[in-house]
C-alpha cells in the first residue's frame, strides 16, 4: 500500500462513521464515597421518608399553635417549659395545654405540639416562656416524608454524580452505588523525535506534549487513560505497543498519521485491523487515522500539538463521552462571541481556529499547529465552514470552549 492517503473526507461523512462504530457498556458498584464524577448506571427512589420525622426547622419553643393566638409584644402569652430537646435527641414529655418544650432547629418535633415559635419572639423568665407572636398551624415545622416520601423517584441511570448529587444519595443512606465503569483509553505518541520527560533532551528531539494533553483530556470525558509511553516510527516497534494495549476499550496515538515516508500507523492497522478514515478535509487535522483492530477503535491524531488537541474534541470527545455515559457538551459550553479582527480560512477546508477570550471578545490565535503556546493559551475554538473564506472583524461567532464537563 502506498503512503497516499486513502480518501480525503467531509469532516461530516467522518462524525457519521465515528457514530457507528459500536460502543458496549459495562457497570460497577463502588463506594459513594468515590463516586464524585461517575456515572449512575441505575435508577434511584428514596428508600426512606424525608425528613424522616416531623422536624423543627427554627430554634425555639414546640407549642400548640391555638395557646399562642393573640399574643403581642403588649400581650404575652405564657407557657412553661417543661423540657429541652436538641438536635438527635427525642422529647420525653408530651406538649399539652399551656406548656412548651424548647427546641433547636432539627429536633424532633415533640407530641403534642402543631407550631414553632422562633426564640426571636420570646422571652425566657426562669422557664415561663414569654411568647410575643403567635404561630400557625404546622408553622416552622418541616412534616416528615414532605421533601421526599419513601418510593418516590429521585436520580434517573446516566445522571452525573456532582456533590449535590452525592448529598441526595448519602441522605437516604445509600452506602454502595452502580456507576457505568470508565472505559479504558491506551494512548500511545508516536515519532522518532520525542522523548520522555526525565530523559536527556538532545539536539533535534523534544518532550512528549501529547501523551500528557490527550490523556488528560481524556479524563475530562470520563474515562481513565492508560499512559503507555512512547513508540517510534518503526512499524514493529508501533504495531507492538498496540497490541499490547487491545485490552484497552480505545486506543489513541498521535503521530505517524501523515502520509510521508517515516509515518508507518496505516501500515499497522491495515495489517492487523481496517482503516476507515485516511485523510479528513478539515484544518488543522487533515492526517487523521480512524479504524477497527478487532472490536477495539482506534484514532490516530497529528502530531502537532494543537492539532490533535483540536481533532480530539472534535471527533474523539463526543465517542468517548457517550462510550462514558456522559452528557454531551452543554449549552454552557458554547460562548457567543465577536470576534477580534478580520479572519481568512482555507479554501475547500472546514477550519477549527482556536481562541484567546478577553473581555468577552474572541481572540484569534494565529500560530501553526506545531507552537505549543498555541494550546497555552486557547480558551475554545470556532468552526468556518469550507465555503466561508473571511469571518469579518465584530461577526459574532460560536466559540466551543476546551474543557467541557
């Protein structure tokens, strides 16, 4: 096979291909306490009323709400108290007429008593309680079951599990979670040029950028990276490092997609799997590799930096975020913007140009795809369509931002 590339493709035709390819799910149980950021993979009903008690929700005394009706600052009520009842404790003695029992904000609401009168509104003289406002009916009193009732449906499977999230499930005593398991993504960089960052940095090499960009844009899909180190231009040494990762569910390498000499990703995966996509007409990010190794995808991105930071959000993010069961980008996620200045696109190419935002104007970056301050500095990128060939200055544009959650 030659190093042409296979076919030039509309990025579209490339997101319908990516859309195919089968994606499995697996579940897990773990520990609430490590579900920050994972996935339900269950739907969950409340197991227990909430508040599971009628439950004071103001400081201050549990009464009969009829024995403080007319009271005034000119004409308190008085009612003994005749007990104190903290918060986790339960009251010993009923309320009955003419008496009250002082109470904090999530106690138990003792028997016999229909209202709270806030602490605010008494006055406590050697525990003949002066009251100087009346109360309602059920006033400051939280009944038990009226946030949640036991059954009643709470988190559907495929929620997020944020912090608020988390709280609603500790506080129906849920200890264990199902969560959809982090699919596993082996990233691989490739190129005789790059080196490790504790190795010496000889003339005509540089750092390995991308293992540590892609992989940690990974995570922001919901999936655990596998870092497996760098592979060099040599179809044994890159076919090697693949096949030692095909118990990952996707596989990602950047480099060795262009179609020159030294670049030999197509000639692995042509031998032991089938290239779909050779070759995508968009910039940056014309040489990237899309395929099947077995059951296993596998994406080749460019080399450059930038570039494959672009193509991985474009084309990988979304795969990786529904493999993940996580939501797509949110509306939050895209900015409507002006633009800083006059912009020419490529012809015949669908354009992704990264973006500085300042002052709530875009910033075009106008650097190649090789300069790492390039993605140092991009807060989002925009997308101009192939037929579009100036964007002018103060048009206002759709900046998708670069960390999605």
């Amino acid at each position: 096979m030659g190093t042409e590339f296979l076919k030039i493709m509309d990025h579209e035709d490339v997101k319908n291909i990516i859309k195919s390819i089968p994606i499995k799910k697996e579940t897990e149980k773990i520990p609430l306490k490590d579900a920050y950021r994972r996935v339900l993979a269950e739907d969950i009903h409340a197991t227990i009323d909430l508040p599971p008690f009628n439950r004071a929700s103001r400081d201050g005394y549990a009464v009969k709400a009829e024995d403080t009706f007319g009271a005034s600052e000119d004409n308190p009520v008085i009612l003994k108290c005749i007990e104190t009842v903290m918060a986790g404790e339960s009251a010993k003695k009923e309320v009955e007429k003419g008496k009250c029992i002082e109470v904090s904000t999530g106690a138990p609401v003792p028997n016999g008593a229909d209202g709270i009168v806030m602490v605010e509104f008494t006055e406590n003289k050697e525990r003949n309680i002066h009251v100087y406002k009346s109360v309602s009916f059920g006033q400051y009193i939280a009944a038990q079951g009226s946030d949640v009732s036991k059954g009643d449906f709470l988190l559907p499977s495929g929620t997020l599990l944020t912090h608020d999230k988390i709280g609603v499930l500790a506080a129906i005593g849920i200890g264990e979670i199902n969560v959809f398991k982090k699919p596993k993504v082996a990233v691989i960089s490739t190129g005789n040029e790059i080196v490790e960052y504790d190795e010496e940095l000889e003339y005509g090499k540089v750092y390995d950028i991308n293992s540590q960009t892609i992989a940690n844009a990974v995570k922001s899909c919901g999936c655990a990276p596998i870092y497996s180190g760098t592979a060099k231009d040599d179809y044994e040494h890159l076919k090697n490092s693949i096949e030692q990762h095909l118990d990952a569910d996707v596989i990602v390498t950047s480099g060795g997609t262009s179609a020159g000499a030294g670049d030999v990703l197509r000639a692995v995966v042509d031998d032991i799997g089938e290239v779909f996509v050779h070759g995508v007409a968009v910039k940056p990010g014309k040489p990237t590799l899309i395929g099947m190794i077995g059951d296993k995808p596998i994406f080749g991105l460019p080399g450059y930096p930038a570039a494959a930071l672009i193509v991985f959000h474009v084309f990988m993010a979304p795969y990786l975020r529904k493999m993940a069961s996580m939501k797509s980008y949110r509306k939050s996620d895209i900015l409507k913007l002006k633009i800083s200045r006059r912009y020419h696109s490529s012809r015949g190419r669908h354009q992704y140009v990264l973006v500085k935002i300042e002052d709530d104007i875009a910033h075009p970056i106008l650097k190649d795809s090789g300069a790492i301050t390039a993605i140092a500095e991009a807060d989002g990128y925009f997308e101009i369509p192939k037929n579009v060939e100036i964007i002018q200055e103060g048009s206002e544009i759709e900046v998708i931002l670069l960390e999605g959650s």
